[in-house]
C-alpha cells in the first residue's frame, strides 16, 4: 500500500510542476521563439537546483528570460500566487473539513549587499553587514506538521503596516479560510493595527514592546500573571498579559476573551510558539531560492514567489498523500525526483527514439514519462535543443 503510495509521486508532483507552467502570466507574441511556459519552466529548474537562471537554463538564455520577466509587474505576480494558492487552499479544507487556523504573519528579509538607495530596498535590521533587504510580507497557515504559505507581497515602505494587515485580512477572506487566531509578529504593534483588527473582529497575540511604560508596570505587579485590561497603544485599547519564566518577564497583547486564559495564562505562550515554525519554513523555502545579481525588485518579487510555490508543492505532496514520518517525501527527495524528471525530459525532446524501449522508467522515476506529454512547451523548444 505504501510503495503504491510512493510510485505515484513521481507523475503527481510532475503534474503539479506542468500546472505551474501552464499559467498564463507574460503576454508573449505566437511567434516568438520562447512560449511562458519556456520561461517559467527555466525558473522552477532553476529554484528546485537552488541555483541561478544562468547556470540552468535550457530552452531560453538568461538574456532572454530576464527581458521577459522584465515586463512584469507586481500585480501579475501576485495573480500567479493567489491562483495557485487558491487551489492548494482547497486540499487543505478537503484535509482539515471545516476547521479554523492559526494564521502567522510576518516579514522575511532578503539582504541586499548594493547601492541602499536601489528601489524595492528598504532599512531593517542589520545582518551579515547590511541594514539594507528586499523585504516580504508572508501570510502562513499553521497547521499540523506544516507551514503552508498562503500569501506574500513586497514591502516598498516601513511603516504601512496596518495597510499590509488590511491586505492580508482580504486575502483571507477571497481564499475563505477561517482563521480564529493570528499570530503577529512585534512590527505589527501599533495602534492602527489594532484597531484594524478589533473593527474587522479578528482575535490576534503579538509580543509586547518591553518600553518605559512597560517597566513600571512590571515593577508594580505583584504577581505574575499579571493583566492590565485598558492597555493603550497610541489611540487603540487593548489587553497586556504580562508572564514570567524564571526571571525574565514579557508580555503580549491580544483581544481574545479573558475566559479563554482566565485559569492559565501561559496558554497564550503556548499558542503563541505556534508561530516559531515560520522560521524552519523560511529554512526549507531558502533552498529553494534563485541565486540573482538583479535589481529589478519586481523579478526579485517573482523568485521569491517561485520558492514559496515551489515550497508549497513540497507540503502539498505530503498531505495529499498522508506522508508522516519516516514515509515523509524530504525537500532532498522532491528535489532529486523533479531534477531527474526535467533532466530525462530535455533528453527525451534532444532524442526521443530513446524512449522506445524505455528501460530508465523501471526506477523510482516511472510515472514521469506519463506527465511528459501532457506538458505544454513554448513554441520553437525543440528546434532551440537540436
């Protein structure tokens, strides 16, 4: 039953490679040499290898993707997320039923080594020499065993972070998921936010700011826990839990109902480490980045939108599959399966009468030749291998 499982992967997660060059995202002449589907087939090889369009591409050069690539816009990219999300967001609901998430939300920085002034850059913290990124929103659903990426937007400016909210509280809502949490990161601590979130109902838990105000409040309690009910960030009201462990002390805000922590406060702390997954998703979702020199941040965008797709197709083979465990499908083994797919399918176009007797598909990549001809290649690929 197992190995059945396991023999059909191969042509699954081909399949879901061939849906992600089949979306319509450039406006590209019939008769260009080089179709979308060329394009966006580079990039994926490219970030399943964790490697650069230069070093991978096969079909169209870099020169070429780069100039295609180069029309795009944020919004488009943005529509190729939502679109292959939203049917990813389908398993979920068909895994889960009905249920409500724990949604995370943060920022990832990828830093920038150049010229501060470059557009898309923004200040953040310093790291590794640079106080300088292309930064992301990211919009994570937390779930058994997982971390599934449900959004992600470039951050032009600090600052706005209510309007980010705002956009993440509307994309929840088009994709339907219920979320009965969210967990934010401290940036989102002010009082816009706040606000936002109370108006629009939605419970959240993020970390308090340990300020002056804070301080004397600590030094007063009397024991911990300790809540503050009328908690006041600029004009926006709230509620300060303030924990203790060992000798350190903090805190986190939140609108949820005193009766849901009323006898044990540090059920806040536990469903507030949810949220640290993040970090090992950010991990598993670097090895799959594009190396780049560009400073085109709307490419950049499209990459880093490509990893988290790329990303999710990693999660949604396990779940689709029920793969726990020691049966679990590893980033390595996702990456070896779609390398070797691509790999034996640019052979197949240079050649494929060496496909007659097929004796390669007697391994763990049988199945791949099945999805091979359902893959829609841009016109003029072949003529470009001979």
């Amino acid at each position: 039953m197992e190995n059945c499982k396991q023999n059909k992967i191969p042509a699954a997660l081909m399949e879901q490679a061939r849906k992600l060059t089949a979306y319509d995202l450039l406006k590209i002449g019939k008769n260009a040499v080089y179709g979308v589907a060329g394009i966006l087939q580079t990039a994926i090889e490219a970030a399943v290898a964790a490697s650069s369009i230069e070093a991978t591409a096969k079909a169209a050069d870099a020169d070429t993707v780069f100039y295609h690539l180069g029309k795009l816009s944020v919004e488009d990219t943005e529509r190729m997320l939502k679109q292959h999300v939203g049917r990813s967001v389908e398993l979920l609901k068909r895994r889960f039923g009905g249920r409500k998430y724990a949604v995370a939300i943060d920022y990832t920085d990828e830093m920038f080594y150049g010229n501060k002034k470059t557009e898309g850059v923004v200040g953040t913290k310093r790291k590794g020499s640079t106080n300088y990124a292309f930064q992301y929103l990211t919009v994570n659903i937390v779930v058994e065993n997982c971390r599934f990426f449900l959004f992600s937007y470039p951050i032009f400016k600090r600052g706005d972070n209510w309007r980010h909210i705002e956009k993440t509280l509307d994309i929840l809502e088009e994709f339907g998921v219920n979320a009965y949490v969210l967990l934010l990161d401290r940036e989102f601590n002010n009082g816009m936010t706040l606000k936002l979130l109370d108006g629009r109902e939605y419970d959240f838990i993020t970390p308090s700011d340990q300020d002056s105000k804070f301080i004397r409040w600590k030094e007063t309690a009397k024991k911990f826990p300790a809540i503050s009910r009328c908690w006041k960030v600029a004009d926006a009201e709230t509620t300060l839990i303030m924990l203790q462990e060992g000798e350190h002390v903090y805190g986190y805000l939140t609108n949820i109902e005193e009766e849901f922590y009323r006898d044990d406060a540090y059920i806040l702390s536990w469903l507030y480490s949810k949220r640290w997954g993040i970090e090992t998703a950010h991990r598993v979702e670097d090895g799959f980045r594009i190396h780049t020199t560009t400073k085109n941040w709307i490419v950049r965008y499209f990459f880093f939108v490509i990893s988290i797709l790329i990303y999710n197709l990693w999660v949604w083979v396990n779940l689709n599959f029920c793969l726990v465990g020691k049966l679990r499908i590893t980033v390595a083994k996702l990456k070896r399966i779609l390398l070797c797919a691509f790999e034996e399918f640019w052979l197949w176009l240079r050649s494929p009468q060496r496909w007659f007797s097929m004796p390669s598909l007697q391994n763990e990549g049988r199945g791949y030749f099945a999805c091979f001809g359902r893959l829609r290649l841009p016109i003029g690929s072949a003529t470009a291998l001979r």
